[in-house]
C-alpha cells in the first residue's frame, strides 16, 4: 500500500529500493515530525503500479532519490527518477551504502548534485537537519508568496543605496567599481584598501572603488586565487607558481604548487593566526581535491586529502579561510563547505550548492554564499543559525569587517555592497 491518495499534493516523495526501508522509513518519521506531508511505498503494490507511481512523481514538489546499488537495478526506481527529471522536479539524492558509487543511468542523473550522506558514515540526526533545512530552502523557494518576495528583494538590491534595505538586510553602502571586470574575490588591505580578484587579474582598489593597481595573472581560475599574509605581502596564483608581492616593484615567485603529477592550484588563503599559507589543488582527471599547508617561506608543512574512511574530502577547493578554534573553512565547488580541525581531521561538511565564498568572525560564525539569493550562517560546529537575504545572485566575495560589516563582491554588477550584520 502506498500512503497518501495519489490525487493529493505532497511535498515529498521517497524513492527508494526495498534493501534500504529500515533508514527510508527513519527519515519518513523525521519528515512527518517538520510538519512535511510525504508519499512513501511502504509495501508492494498491486493493481496499476505505472499509474500510482507516476501520479506520486506528478503530485511531489520534491523528489527524495534514496539511491543505493539496489536502487540502480531496479527498473522500477530508474522509472520513477527519468520521470521526476523529465517533469524538471527537484530532485534531492540521498545516498544509503557506504561504499557504493553510482554509475551508468543513476551517475547520469545525480551528476553534480550534492547528495546528503545516510549510509552510515555519518550520524544520521546531523545528516537529517541538513536535508530538512534544504528541503524547506527549496519549498519556501517555489511558493508564490517566497517568488513575490524574491522579486521585491531583488528590486531593492537594484536600488541599494536608494531603499538602504535588501530583504532582511540592511545596506550600509555600496561601492562601484571602476575599470574591473568583476568583483569575485575580496582581501582587505589595511588600512583602507582592497585587493580584488576577477578574470586573470587583482587590482588593488581604494575605499571608493578607484583602480589603483593591477596584476595579470595568466590564470583563468578567478575565484579564492590571492591572499594577504599578515605581514601585509600580497600571495596568488600566476600559471603554476604561488607568487609573493613584497612591494610594488618586487615580487618572487614562493614555491611551485602546480603541473606536478595532474595537480593543479586552484585557490590560497594565507593565515593571520598560524601565518601558514594554505593552497587548495584539483586533479581535474580524478576529480579529487586537496589542501597543501605551508610555513610562510614556502616549506610544506602538511597534505589534507582524505577523510577518516580514507574518502577524498575535496573535488575543487575555490575559496578556503579559518576559523576562531582553528578550523579550515574550505568552499569546495561539489562537496559543500568542508571544515577541517588544525590536525587535519574531517570535522563536518555543511551542504550548500555550489558553495562561492567563505568567511568567519570572530565568534566562530562561518558565513556562505551560493549562485542563490541567500548567504548562509552558521556556527563552528555546523549548525544553522540564519539566512542572509540579499536579493541577488550575483555574489561571488565575501570579506567581513569587524564582525558587523560584510562586503560582497557583486560580479556581473562590478560593485561591492556592504551590509549590516
């Protein structure tokens, strides 16, 4: 029997093969206790499956993919998500074997989507607070009352510096900049400058926006790509060497960081706290990630690549940061925001799609932002504390000014909008 009338609106369906009931029938319990309705066979029907399974697809606002290695051979299942993707559902995978990697039509269809974790690695209470909250984004999202607003905030964001107010977020100001192609990526220089980052180049800009410096990186990757030590050098990626901008007429190539064996350098962050100087690395062939630790001379102090499961934690660090208790803070392009202890141990993963930048205060808050119009907070353990509405999804940098100013980098705008936090 399968609950819920097949003519009724659901916000969830469950999709799933037999082999996982035992976890899929926990997070049914964990769906119906926030209030969601949901559309689960919970046994093996009879009469016209075809027609009871396609209305459930037609009726859902979110399809809940519990995927496994049964859940690749059975036709039924694979049914069920071709038709959820040709409706253009949201589809959310939830993976259920610890050691299965989906292929063939399963890997097609999840691709890059981020997944959330119930096989067991992980403790299945903090897995379901991170599928509730993405879940609730995407339903809160699609309603009209949630559109009408998006849209009102997004006029206002239009108009910042006029209406002084972005959704729930008071603007303090806004600064254009001028002859830049984008802001991506924002470092501040004491006492009153900005090294900012977009295609292939850095320019230092004053508190205005003026253009006072610019650096050609013959470097595409635009995004956490430069840094400020906390002696005031200047460190970025230019081809395959982390170069040091000591002053304006001298600058040294540090240590050579990519083209070694597939790895490439993708982003760096330079620590105020340890003064180490953390690079972020792909193996586009692979598809994995790492960080690589240096002392501020260059010499590598260390190599975080994997979990404790000895699964790779990275597929494309773009953005890395720390934290007050000494944390790593890495916005990795596929797997969320990855957090990391001073040892190197997998602390948590928080998922956000796509995730851009990163930053925290000094209260140990880590704030994110994605291609949405929302910049997520939350605490240094994982848990969330607020959203941040902005109106726009064109925010790509973040840089927090004594925990009561956040700067974002608007890209296609080419401006900065501060707001009060």
């Amino acid at each position: 029997m399968a609950e819920s009338n097949k003519s009724v609106k659901h916000d969830v369906m469950v999709s799933y093969s037999w082999g996982s009931q035992e976890t899929v029938l926990k997070i049914r319990e964990q769906l119906r206790e926030a209030g969601l309705s949901c559309w689960i066979d919970v046994e093996q029907m009879s009469g016209s499956i075809v027609e009871a399974m396609s209305a459930a697809v037609e009726n859902c606002s979110v399809f809940l993919m519990c995927y496994s290695e049964g859940y690749s051979k059975s036709m039924s299942c694979k049914s069920e998500a071709e038709y959820a993707t040709k409706l253009q559902k949201i589809i959310i995978p939830c993976k259920m074997d610890r050691d299965y990697e989906a292929r063939g039509w399963l890997g097609f269809l999840i691709g890059s989507r981020l997944f959330f974790d119930f096989s067991g690695e992980y403790p299945f209470k903090t897995k379901m607070e991170d599928l509730l909250r993405e879940i609730n984004i995407h339903l809160k999202r699609n309603s009209p009352g949630a559109l009408a607003k998006e849209i009102q905030n997004s006029l206002k964001t239009d108009d910042a510096v006029g209406n002084k107010e972005a959704g729930n977020s008071k603007i303090v100001k806004e600064i254009t900049i001028n002859n830049a192609e984008g802001v991506r990526h924002i470092v501040f220089f004491p006492p009153d400058k900005f090294w900012i980052g977009y295609e292939k180049s850095i320019a230092l800009i004053s508190g205005t926006g003026e253009k006072l410096n610019e650096i050609q990186r013959s470097y595409r990757f635009t995004f956490g790509a430069h840094s400020v030590t906390k002696e005031g050098f200047l460190v970025y990626l230019s081809h395959k060497f982390v170069k040091r901008r000591i002053s304006d007429t001298n600058t040294e190539k540090l240590f050579t960081t990519t083209n070694v064996d597939g790895w490439k350098a993708r982003s760096i962050f330079a620590s105020h706290r340890t003064e180490n100087i953390i690079v972020g690395l792909q193996n586009e062939e692979k598809g994995i990630g790492k960080l690589s630790v240096y002392d501020k001379e260059g010499n590598h102090q260390q190599t975080i690549e994997k979990n404790a499961n000895d699964k790779p934690l990275y597929t494309l660090p773009r953005y890395i940061t720390d934290n007050v208790n000494g944390d790593l803070v890495t916005s990795d392009k596929y797997g969320g925001i990855v957090v990391i202890d001073q040892s190197g141990n997998h602390r948590f993963t928080y998922n956000l799609s796509k995730p851009r930048a990163v930053v925290t205060d000094s209260h140990g808050r880590i704030f994110g932002c994605n291609k949405t119009p929302t910049i997520h907070v939350i605490d240094k353990d994982g848990k969330f504390l607020m959203n941040i509405h902005t109106g726009s999804k064109d925010i790509f940098g973040l840089y927090l000014h004594q925990d009561t100013e956040l700067y974002t980098g608007f890209d296609s705008a080419k401006k900065i909008v501060v707001y009060k936090v």
